[in-house]
C-alpha cells in the first residue's frame, strides 16, 4: 500500500473519529441542558412537596452514591458483553426520561425516586461511553478529544439552569420548567441515535499505533487511582464555597448562579487547553493543572470578595483538567478491551474520594476554617507527588517499548 493511499486513509479515519466526538458531545449538551437544568431545583422542588432538609440531603447522597458506586459493575458489564452501544442508550433513557416525569410527581417519596433513577442511569451509561469515546479519540488525541467534549458539556450545564431560571420567572413554576426540560431530552436521545446508525463499530476507529500492555490493569493504573482520589477528596463543593459566601455575606444571593455559571464558562476553556496540553506532554499536564488549582481554597476560604473571585476561577480551571484530562489519562494506559471496567473504577473511586472529602470538609468548616484550607491543599499537593510517580512509570514503559522494537 502506497504512503498516499495509508495517510489518506488516515486522514479519513481521523476525520470520521472526530465526528464522532463531536456527535457525543452534542449528546451530552442536550442531556446536561436536561440533567443539570432539573439538578438546579430540585432541592425547592422537593421542599414544595413536604421534604425535610435532612430527606433533601439524603436523596441527594444516595442518589450520588449509587451514581458512582453502580459504575464498576456497568463497567464490567459492557467490557464482559461488548454492547457498549446498549448500555449507552439504556442509561441515557433512564438518565433522561425521569426528569420530565418529575413534573406529575405527586409527593416527594415519588420525586425522590426520579431523581435517583436519573443518577442510576447515568452510572449505567457513563463507562460504556467514555469507552467508546475512548477508541475515537485515539485518532484525534485523548487529550484534545475528551477536552473538546467536556467544553460541549459544560456549555449545556450552563444553559440548562439559565433555562429553569427563565422558565421559572415567566411564573410557570416547576412542573411547567420540568415538562420543558423533555424537549431536550429527546433531542439526545436523537442524536443519539444517529451517532449509533453511523458509527455502530466505534472500536474500529481505534489508532493502532500506540504500544500498550497487553492485559490486565497496569500497576501505574491503581497508583493513578489514588492520585485522582487525593485530588477529589481535597477539592470542595461549589455548594460549601457559596455557602460560606451567604455566610460572610460577602456578595447578594443572586451573584451565586451567575459565579457558577462563571466557574462553567472557565471550565470549558481550561478543558481545551489542558486537552490540547495532555497530548503534548501526557500526565504532566495533570501535575501544572493540579498544581494551579490546589489553592483555590485559601483564595476561596480565607480572603475578600475579590480574592473568592480568584479562588472560584482556579476551582473553575480545575474541575476543567479533571474532566477532560483524567480520562485521557485511563485511556493511554490501559488496553480497549478493559476500558470499560477501568472508567467504571475510575468512577466509582472518584465518587467515593470527593464524597467522603466533602463530608469531611464539611466538619472542618465548623471546626476551623484555615484546617479546611489546610487540609484541601495538602491533598491536593500529596496527589501531585503520586502523579509524578505515575509519569515516570509511563515514561519507563514507552522507553521499554522503544526498546523492544529495536531491530
């Protein structure tokens, strides 16, 4: 085969991958428009019904724990089967159809349900996914692939509540916003149906170029785990910086939204760049990303105002890098036909680092502020010492690679 003929066949298949990433992240847009939108109000929502604050946070709690911890038997599931393309569309039903359905919900035990159903089928899809993500963005960059959807994503998480808000003020209520929240919801599934129409073997998009292990979770992998575990338990909640700015009456209640939405829009931004950065220098691009954003919280915690604009931006940058980059990451590491087990690790481990992490800082807060600061950074710069181990791990095996193929 001719070099022309091999580099136009590339080129089609890096143009064919790239569309599929796109295609999801239009997937994702609309359902994070659906999803998030919902996730904005729900907590008034269920007070409307009766709830207790004590009933709110329990729904919210399970419903994160089962979102998570759900995902390593999803990821098993759909590396065990292979119907990657079935998981996705069972979870993102699921995901997405209980949230209209919040608006014939009569009583608060029924609403409580819907929404953890709607984390349910988030676990059920999310590893099989970001597996199939995976394969495409190994044509166009892991980094840069998984970076352009998470700016897909984050500008539906933007729009969605923006929605509800509107929604809300033209005096409709919550049942009118949610029934609103269906039109994108269909929409998803949609375009989800054509991604599954054009691309119904996405492991065939799969670069064949890159040297990997050949079974297995490599050992970089669980160091890796920890690492991005010390990240998430150091990293606090918006929810818990906004509350200490209504606590310090620093700013108006109607300024939080619209920092959230802020900390969103720098999201999208840092995801290109720190995408476009990982497949350049792979997990050192994780170490500065990490390294920038471990002082959010003294900026966030212990200053003014303006230094709480400072704090929320670098905790806008870092939740960027974590979710574009960490599962590149995975997927330069471990071998296809084990992805979705490793996101479905991945996932469930993350969850339970930040849950835990948040439970803790939450006891801080009332204890010592500085402790929380202090306790948020020293995670965070522990977490960046095991990323380097993990980068000269990788580094290691691309030098042992080189040199098994020496002739």
């Amino acid at each position: 085969m001719s070099s022309a003929l091999v580099d136009s066949k590339r080129g089609a298949n890096r143009d064919a991958a790239m569309k599929l990433v796109v295609l999801f992240g239009i997937v994702s847009l609309l359902s994070d428009m659906t999803y998030e939108g919902a996730r904005s109000v729900t907590g008034p929502f269920l007070a409307t019904l009766g709830a207790s604050g004590t009933v709110v946070g329990l729904v919210a709690g399970l419903g994160e724990f089962i979102g998570y911890g759900l995902r390593i038997v999803s990821g098993y599931v759909s590396d065990r089967t292979g119907q990657y393309w079935l998981m996705t569309g069972l979870g993102y039903a699921f995901n997405l159809l209980a949230v209209p359905l919040l608006a014939v919900a009569g009583n608060w035990q029924l609403a409580a349900a819907l929404m953890i159903a709607e984390r349910t089928g988030k676990a059920i899809r999310k590893p099989a996914r970001d597996t199939m993500l995976s394969y495409a963005t190994s044509q166009v960059g892991h980094g840069w692939g998984f970076a352009v959807h998470e700016a897909m994503d984050q500008i539906g998480a933007v729009i969605g509540p923006l929605l509800m808000a509107l929604a809300l003020s033209a005096g409709g209520g919550y049942r009118s916003a949610f029934r609103i929240l269906l039109v994108p919801a269909l929409l998803t599934l949609g375009v989800l149906v054509v991604a599954r129409v054009l691309y119904p073997k996405p492991r065939d998009l799969e670069a064949k170029t890159t040297v990997i292990e050949s079974k297995g979770l490599p050992q970089r992998f669980w160091v890796y785990i920890l690492s991005i575990g010390l990240v998430a338990a150091g990293y606090a909640d918006f929810p818990l910086i906004a509350f200490h700015l209504k606590q310090t009456a620093a700013i108006p209640d109607t300024w939080v939204p619209l920092l959230y939405a802020g900390a969103m829009g720098i999201d999208a931004v840092a995801a290109l760049f720190f995408g476009w950065l990982f497949d350049r220098i792979k997990v050192g691009s994780l170490i500065w990303a990490v390294s920038v954003s471990a002082f959010f919280a003294p900026f966030a915690f212990l200053g003014g105002i303006h230094a709480a604009y400072v704090g929320i931006a670098l905790w806008g940058i870092g939740m960027g890098a974590q979710e574009s980059i960490l599962k590149s990451a995975i997927a330069d590491m471990v071998i296809p036909e084990r992805r979705g087990s490793a996101y479905g690790i991945f996932n469930a481990s993350y969850g339970l680092f930040w849950f835990a992490g948040s439970a803790l800082m939450g006891v801080l807060y009332d204890v010592s502020i500085p402790l929380l600061v202090c306790f948020s950074v020293a995670a965070q710069v522990v977490s960046v010492v095991a990323l380097a181990a993990v980068n000269r791990g990788a580094a290691r095996s691309c030098g042992e690679s080189a040199q098994n193929h020496l002739p």
